[in-house]
C-alpha cells in the first residue's frame, strides 16, 4: 500500500514540476530553468542532511546508485524541459513516462518478484499511459516537432536508470541522501557555470514558476523514495501516471485539447489504480 501511496504522491508532485516547467521554459530556455530547478531543491534538501548526518551504509555501491541516479535525474530533466520548449506537453508527458515501466523492467530483472495480478494491473496502467499520449495530429505544422519526442524518448531512458537508482539508494540510506544527488550535480554543473558567466538571471514572472518546480520535484522525489522502499516497480509505474496529470493540465493551462482516445487512457489509468490499491492494501 505504501508502495502505491509513495508512486502517487510522485505523480502528483511531477505533474506540477511539468507544467510549471514547460511554462519557464518557453520563456527563458532548459537550461536557465535546469538551474534554478536544481538550486532550489538544494536549498531544501541540505537542512535534511545536516539533520541525517554521515549514514552508517555508505559504501562503495552506494555512491555509485548515487552518481546513475544524479546524473540520470539531471540529464532526463534536460531534454524534458528541451522537449517542452518545442513540442506538445500532451505528447511529450507520456513518452517520458514511460520511465516507470523501465525502472519497473530493471527491477523486475534485478529480482524483484510481482505477483500476477499486480503484473497485469502494471501493465494495463503502462498501455493506458501510451494510449493517453495521442494528441493533436502531428502532420499539422507547428502542433508537434519528431525532435521533441526523440528527446523525450531519451528523457525516458535517463529517467528510468535514475528511478532504479534512487530506489536501490533510498533502501540502504536515509531519505535525504536519496534525494541529493540530481540537486547537488545540477548545481556543480549547471547552476555555478550559468552564475560565473552572469547568465542566471531570469525574468521576476519566471521565479515563481521555477521555484515551485524545485520544490515540487524534491516533494515527488521523496514520495517516491518512500514508496519504492516498499516496492520499487509499483512506485515507479505508478509515478508514471504524471502525464496523465500532466495531459489535464495541458489542457487548463495550455489549451491543449483532449481527443477522445486521450480520455479513454486517463479514465483506464484512474480504474486500475483504485484496483491495484485495493489489491496492495
């Protein structure tokens, strides 16, 4: 059950980070929205190692879960906030969420045993997400661009190594040190070089935007540590179904339109989540 709790609070959280994002995005480009991003979340996190201190479990291992699931968070939220800037969120959200299912993959492949049931609903909630990614017809100019969705493609990819690693990380250490690594290498490799060139500033509309981006990502980030403590391919899938979120918000604050198909998708996603909670609790 914490599972599915920890995977939802991070779809919630993540869906916010996306639409807040996009938005910065459009307006002062990935990488000046990256670092903010970034910087922000270190503010937050850095109290909570103060407070956790040296953990006891720190070991050869783990800091190597923590370099894959730094530069992993780093590099997916890169080509994501690319992908927004010239692509449909309607379109890209889903195609990086696709993250869930290979963090669920790598899991599966490392030894983590689902039951049948719990297999299935998985995999229905996967489909359904896919299902939920077709928007507007992309033969329309300027709905969508094939370059946006090849960098979501690899948004997934980055992502998914990173959801593995942060679940393997969150078993051995306190939460804090799970959640550190994307917040201080974002910082030592994008943050302090953006600032030593003078190219940090951003517009005063564009703070808040970012801001709540930051803070939302550690929230979903911590959400989702603490479900994958208890099953790192539910938490990871379920974590996933952001785009569903994300795809309603699009059409709030975007104006993307929802076809039928999309709705269809969302409306599959929400049923066997009320299902897989029931069969996990």
């Amino acid at each position: 059950m914490l599972a599915v709790l920890g995977g939802l609070g991070a779809a919630l959280c993540w869906a916010t980070t996306t639409l807040a994002a996009a938005r910065a995005s459009r307006l002062v480009g990935p990488q000046r929205v990256l670092a903010w991003v970034m910087f922000t979340g270190l503010v937050v996190v850095a109290p909570l190692l103060v407070v956790a201190g040296r953990p006891h479990g720190l070991g050869g291992r783990e800091i190597g879960w923590l370099v894959v699931s730094g530069a992993g968070n780093v590099g997916g939220l890169f080509l994501t906030y690319a992908a927004q800037r010239i692509g449909k969120i309607s379109i890209i959200a889903p195609i990086t969420s696709t993250e869930g299912a290979i963090a669920a993959l790598v899991a599966v492949a490392d030894g983590e045993h689902l039951g049948l049931a719990t297999a299935v609903l998985l995999a229905i909630i996967v489909a359904a997400v896919v299902v939920a990614s077709r928007g507007e017809d992309e033969t329309v100019p300027g709905a969508h661009t094939l370059r946006a969705s090849i960098y979501a493609g690899f948004a997934a990819l980055s992502f998914g190594a990173s959801l593995f690693a942060t679940g393997r990380v969150s078993q051995a250490l306190p939460l804090a040190w799970a959640l550190l690594p994307p917040r201080l290498l974002g910082v030592l490799v994008v943050t302090l070089p953006l600032a030593a060139r003078r190219r940090l500033r951003v517009p005063r509309p564009v703070v808040p935007l970012v801001v709540l981006s930051g803070l939302c990502e550690v929230a979903g980030f911590a959400s989702y540590s603490l479900g994958a403590r208890h099953g790192i391919a539910i938490a990871a899938v379920l974590a996933s179904q952001f785009a569903v979120f994300a795809i309603v918000g699009s059409y709030v604050v975007f104006h993307e339109r929802l076809r039928a198909v999309q709705v269809s998708g969302i409306v599959t996603v929400l049923v066997c989540v009320a299902v897989l909670t029931a069969v996990r609790s």
